[in-house]
C-alpha cells in the first residue's frame, strides 16, 4: 500500500508556498455549528446579524482558520508533520458566498529543530480576513 | 420579543471564567474534514494513524479550538462580543471518544478599550490538549 | 409530470396504519444538535451522560418525534396533507445505535371537516420511547 | 472543572421566561429530511410545493418543534432537566429564510413533584408558528 508522505524538513525552504481555495457556504456554518456547539446568533440567525457592523451572517473564525490547517496538513508540508502553535489574527469577516483562499509562506526554518515557521494568511479577493504564524514539526529524512 | 445579547465589558471581572465540554466524535471529524478541505490522513486514514506517534486518528487541532470560540460566542462575553485575535498551542492530541472541556478566563480587562484578554484551555481529563489566548472587543453599555 | 399525492381522506379508515423504521446514529445526533441548537450536553456531552440516569448520551426527543411525521408526511396520509397538532409523552430515552420504529395508527375520521386523529407511537424493541396523538388535515376527492 | 449543570426547580418561577433565535436555512431542511427520513415532497421537492396552499417549501414542523427543545435543554431549566412531555399545534408554516424565536415561559410549578409547566410559543416576526406546553422534570437542590 502505498504510504502519504508529506515534505520533509530538508524539502522546504524560505519563501515556499502553497495554498488552499474554498467557497465558505450556508452548510458549513450550519455543520461548523453542530460539530463545536457555537451556534452565536451572529453566525445562525440572519435577524440578529443584520443589527451588527456586520450586517449578514458571517462564518465562525475557526472554520477559516481551518484552511491554514488544510494547506499545512495536506500540503505543505503535508501528512507526517505535527502541528505545535498557530496564532490568529481575525482581521475581516467571511461572509457565506465569499472564496477564500489560505496561503501559507515558509518564514524560518530550523533544520536541527525539525520546525518550521510559517506565515499564513487568508485573504477573499484582496481582503485579509485572516492572518498569524504557525509552528510545525515536520520529519527529517535523517531519522 | 426577548432580543439574545451576551454580556457587557462592565459585567467582566477578572478571574470570570465560562466553560463548554463536548465528546468529540468520528462524526464530528469527518464533517470537519468535508467543511474544511483537510483530509490530513492522521484525521481520516486509520492505518496511517497507525503509523504514527498517536497510533490512532486523531481529531482536528481547529474543531478543538472551535470549543473556545463556543464558549466566547455563546457563554462569555455572548453575543455581540467580536473576535479579534487567539492563540493556539496544540500541546496534546485528542483522539475520537475523548471528552473535551474547554475553560475561558478573563486575565484582563480594558474597559476604555473595551477590550478583554482572556485564557483559554482546552483539557481531556487532566491533560491540557490546546492552550492559548484571545483578544476579544466586548460592547460597552455607554455606547 | 407525475404529481406526487397522498392518501384522500376517503381512503383512510379507523385501525389503518404505516410505520417507518431508522436506526439512530451518532452522526443524527451532531446533526440534529446543528440544526436545532440543542447542544444539551445529555447529547453531546459523553462525560455528563454517564452521571446522569440514561448513564450515557441520548438522542433528541424531537429528532424521534420526527419518525411520527415521517410517516404522516409521507406514507400515511402522506404529501398534500397538513399537520395541525401532535401531543408527545416522552417515556423512554433513545440511545444511540437504537432502532427506532415510529407506528402511526387512524383512530378517528371526520371526513366532513377532512380531519383524522392519529394515534403515534414509536417503540425501541418492545419498549415505547413516545406516544401521542396527531391531527391531521386531509384533502377530499371531492373537492 | 466545572460542570454544566442548568437551574434547579427553586430557581424557577412563574413568569419566567428564555428564548434561542435562528434563521431556518435550506440546509437544515435538507439535513433534517436525512436525519428523520421526512421526504415529503413539500419539503424537498420545489416543484411540488408551489401547488400548494403553502407556495414554496416548507421547514418541518419538528425542526421547529426543536428550537423549543433548545430553549428548554439548553437555557431554561437547562442541562439536567428530562423533558416529559410536549404538545404542538402547527398554526401556520416556516418558510426556508424565516428566522424563528422560540420563546418559554414557565407557567406553573409543582415545587414538591419538581415539576414545571411551561408554555412554548414559536414566532416569526409577530405571527405565531407553533405553540404548545412542556412539562419538564426539574432536578431539585434537596437531592
């Protein structure tokens, strides 16, 4: 069977990226909110949120945050890497219909720690609605 | 008609705290995997699991910290409050079947600011799994 | 196109019956809690089910109740007619991995008004989880 | 760790009221028909619905039914509290888009069979949707 395999520390280098695109829908909030329990009226009730500075429902911050997760457990560096901080910065809310896309940049890289630094950002269209730093334990092939 | 408001920067005092605790389930994982896009074979491949230092699948970092927001947004501050920042350290895995608590306290308060630091922990047991801070901007009642 | 219609009113008579039967699952538990809102830890919350009297976690009444009008809405009297009223008595808790069989039975007809009170009840084995009365409107043929 | 625990038959009196907002969306009325089975075509099939008294589809009456469960599970006894019984009277439809308020007032109370009468009442805007009793079984501090 073959085994998946993500990057090994020796294969990133400063300045690599990868990134992640998702249409952030009705149904992934209504699921977003079953699955943690944050069913905050800002998220489930259309009334309720036309009374805020946000004017329509917006999606939980963690079910964005959740892409950087995707590009760094699926992509880079991908499956084998284990994921030790991450911190979030919510800059701009994500309506339902919005597209957004994580990208995730190699920042610094210790070798002989096994860990990487890596910035990430979520933006829809030109707008950050997400940013923070993540740091990741990712395998040597020396082991 | 009874209108959902959560609690005001004058109602927080520091060392309030708020909890919310869920079983998180196999279910649970796999809608995380479907809404997020990370299909990271340690959360969906149970023979990879296997091969790795957790021997098992495990839950997603970011569905664990959604607890945190269920507790900000539902419990402590409530509706209305808003999100600005949080950070996440993933200290230990939570597997499926494990019962997760998460725990806010308010650190400090910064009431001309309207602005709250608050500690969040996450625990399975006595093991702390995910431990960070949140910034959150809370509505004040002299608006 | 074939319209999709139920039983007339002339069709129904006192003792007829249809029944509908689904297993309860884990994921009907997360969604239901979703959709609804309820995230009353008996259902979510594997730790707290165990210190109460179900010893473990229990569906909603509500998503078993929506056995009772599985049936109504789609066998008997089935689509075209309206749900005006239902009484539940929940008598036993639905745990996850239950099957569920919710039996509806015509009790009385009054074709005049175009009403038939239905008799529900949904069994675990031998054991009723909730029984009550529907009343529901059904169209004539003589319209 | 502080346990979820809701209010105590002593905590309640009459007049006494919670409520839980939000806005039934096409995913939940997709996700209920899967979890109870309820396909009945004036939920799910457009087409069919606007033959109807009704015109366009409409959310099932036990979704709604479940708002009252989330008040009552939820915020008003809360967790701990087993719920009896409940009547519902279907007095005019939700459409996909509505946001519903389920509201509870506790309406009598039996201190000494620790047991709460409460009447449920289901809005959207000012027109009432569903409306019925919950008895509910209320722990007490005198355990």
């Amino acid at each position: 069977m073959s085994r998946q395999v993500g990057l090994y520390i020796e294969d990133l280098s400063e300045g690599q990226s990868a990134s992640f695109t998702k249409t952030v829908t009705e149904t992934d909030v209504v699921l977003f909110a079953g699955i943690s329990g944050d069913t905050n009226p800002v998220h489930v009730d259309a009334e309720f949120a036309k009374g805020t500075i946000f004017k329509e429902r917006i999606a939980h911050g963690m079910l964005t945050a959740g892409f950087i997760s995707t590009v760094l457990g699926t992509k880079m560096p991908g499956p084998g890497a284990i994921y030790l901080s991450q911190t979030l910065n919510f800059k701009a809310p994500v309506k339902i219909g919005d597209t957004v896309t994580a990208l995730c940049t190699v920042a610094t890289i210790k070798v002989e720690k096994r860990r990487a630094l890596i910035h990430c950002q979520c933006k829809v269209g030109d707008t950050v609605v997400v940013e923070g730093e993540a740091v990741i334990m990712v395998p040597s092939r020396k082991t």
